[in-house]
C-alpha cells in the first residue's frame, strides 16, 4: 500500500509515520508544508495525480488551544476548510480508494451527553470559543461520508479526543493544555518560582489519547473492509484540569505553589467520547495518561535539547 500522510511533521503526523513504518508493505509519502500547501487546490490536485497513492490519511490542519482558536477564528475555518476540501476532493479525483480523515471531539454540541456518542453531532450549539475549527472538521467529516455515499469510496473519518505526546506544539500562548502546563512547569522549575498560574477553576473534565494510541486505532481502521463514517478515538476516562495541573506538575518535579486565575475561561464543562463503537470493532488504548506524560516529559526535554522543539 502507498500511503499519504499529510501533517507528517506535526504531533499527530510524525505518530502517524511511526506507526506505519512498522507495517511491512506499506510505502509512506509525505511532504512538508513548504513543498506543498494544502490550502492550493491545484497544487494538491497535481500531487496526487503524480504519486497515485492508494489511501490516504489526512491529518494536517491549524490548531491551537482556546486563546488560538477566540483570537484567530477566521484563519482556523478558512485553512482547515481549504485542506479538507482539496485533500478529499483531490483524492477522489486521482483515483484515491481509501481514505482517513481525522478531526477532533470539538465537533460535539457544547452542552452534549457525556460521554458523547458519535450521534450527538449537530444536535444543538457549539463551544464558542472553538466553533470556526469545529465547523471546518464537521464540514470535512460530512464531505468524507457523502462521496462515499455518492462514489462508492471508502472515504471515512476519527475524532480523537484530546491528544498529547511527542512533537507537540509547546507555544506559550497557543498551544493545547497539555503541552502548555508542561513548559510552564518546566521553565517555573528552572527559575524557581514560588508560584504558577493556571487558567480558570479546574473544574473543567478532559480526556486525553496519547497520540502513538491514536496512530493505533488508526492502522487499525485502515484495516477493516467496511468502518464506520465516523469513529470516536478516546481512552473512555477523564480527568479534572485540576487533576491533570497537579500530574503535570509532579512528573515535571515542580514544588511550588499552583494559583487558579478564575478570570480566565473554562472552555467546554466536560469533554469525554463514548467509545463504545470502536471498542466493539475490537481495538483498545495502550498507554495510561501518567505513563504517557512521563514519556512526553522526556522527548519534551530532548527536542529542547536538540533544537527541535516547536513553538
């Protein structure tokens, strides 16, 4: 099999290509973004007209944590748009039989049941503070299932709950939780700080994948002959904000004092998918939320050590 995997640089990408390198038969393609932009219809269109791949997993996109997404909205639905419509439709145009389109939990009603079943989708409103980035993924995911429903393609799609893990984007402004409470700690560690702020009460309930997991359940969707138009990715727990600031902080070794500022958003009150449709299929997470932060923590150290961290 030639596969695509576009965003192969980002977190999810480069998990992606980890996985997929240890199945024999499967040659990977990839291309950074300064070989070839997303957002170009044609450019995309050439691409696959020129390597012919026989599926591809789509897992490029802009993302950010909340500050991103409320101060940024028009960049966030613009570019995730733009890659989900050339991705898909330039796949199917080329010829393109199988394909993987990953999206993310935020596509569920701010106020959904918990845990959230597939089927919540487009029940009532969005989070606001991630609405743009989310109708970007429900419009991508949508487009998947109705050329497959319209052409016959196997075109289909995961929404992996809150993700984590190696080559994650640790900007101190715009990036996700996890990896922002990890540098804060990091550098309030180094410097000693008697104290660090965190955003808003903690009361707030996450979920968290590791993003090797993902790439998992992934190749094992890749696998089945006839998988569902949309799959939730989760590990089926969740954890309070507070819960997680107090983990990161211990695994990070800081032993200072943690400051809530109740000034700053929440975001959604709880966020955890119901994984009971992928669980049945027959696949299961690996890594637990303490031991994949211990991993984290330490390629966290490594790519600062090496130039390599982002953000």
């Amino acid at each position: 099999m030639k596969l695509f995997i576009s965003g192969h640089t980002g977190m999810v990408g480069s998990a992606l290509v980890r996985r997929f390198q240890k199945i024999s038969g499967v040659t990977i393609v990839t291309r950074t973004r300064q070989e070839l932009n997303l957002s170009d219809q044609a450019a995309v269109a050439a691409f696959y007209l020129a390597e012919k791949p026989d599926a591809a997993i789509i897992a490029a996109g802009k993302v950010g944590g909340i500050h991103a997404n409320n101060t940024y909205p028009a960049e966030f639905i613009y570019e995730n748009l733009a890659i989900a419509t050339n991705c898909i439709h330039g796949a199917y145009k080329a010829g393109v039989k199988r394909l993987l389109f990953l999206g993310s939990s935020c596509i569920y009603p701010k106020l959904a049941p918990q845990p959230m079943p597939e089927d919540c989708l487009l029940t009532s409103a969005l989070e606001p503070t991630n609405e743009a980035y989310a109708i970007a993924k429900i419009a991508g995911l949508k487009m998947a299932e109705y050329y497959r429903k319209q052409y016959g393609v196997v075109y289909h799609s995961a929404m992996p709950t809150n993700l984590y893990g190696p080559n994650d984007n640790y900007h101190p402004q715009n990036s996700h939780v996890m990896p922002a409470l990890i540098r804060r700690f990091h550098e309030a560690r180094l410097a000693e700080l008697p104290e660090v702020v965190a955003w808003g009460t903690g009361r707030p309930q996450r979920e968290f994948l590791h993003a090797d997991d993902l790439a998992d359940a992934c190749a094992f969707l890749l696998q089945l002959e006839n998988p569902p138009d949309l799959v939730n990715v989760g590990c089926g727990t969740d954890v309070t904000i507070r819960e997680l600031v107090e983990m990161v902080a211990e695994v990070v070794g800081y032993k200072g004092q943690i400051v809530w500022d109740k000034t700053k958003p929440d975001g959604t009150p709880r966020k955890l998918l119901d994984t009971t449709r992928l669980n049945q299929l027959g696949w299961q997470p690996q890594i637990s939320l303490r031991d994949g932060l211990s991993q984290t923590y330490a390629s966290f150290l490594e790519e600062m050590q090496t130039h390599r961290l982002r953000g």
